[in-house]
C-alpha cells in the first residue's frame, strides 16, 4: 500500500514549513530547502526533525527540478 497522494499536498516541513515531494523508491518525504529526507513508517509520514536524515547536495539538486 502506498502513501495517499492527496495529503502530500497538506504536509509541510517541520523545520521550515515548505513543500514536501514524496519520493517513490525510498518511501520517504524530501525537504529541498533543509536537505532532509523523512521516512514513512507503515505509511505514515515520520515528521519529526531530529529523526530527519541528511541529503547530500547532489541528491538534493535532483529533487529541486
């Protein structure tokens, strides 16, 4: 089962309070502006920021398009 589409459009960051972009392949939630990624667990966004994983600025510019 998949993350419901319709509420990635409700969730902010809880850094900065910007959009999110679902990422399809790692299950999880991209901050562009923060460079952090937020796992889903059984399909529910984990937005916690000290449990926020780090992108390297490479993986980063690739969400940015």
């Amino acid at each position: 089962m998949a993350m419901n589409l319709a509420l990635i459009d409700i969730l902010a960051c809880p850094v900065c309070k910007g959009k999110l972009k679902y990422d399809k392949t790692g299950e999880r939630l991209i901050c562009t502006f923060d460079q952090l990624a937020y796992r889903l667990s059984n399909n529910i966004p984990v937005l916690l920021a000290n449990e926020a994983t780090p992108l390297s600025s490479e993986e980063c510019e690739k969400w940015r398009s």
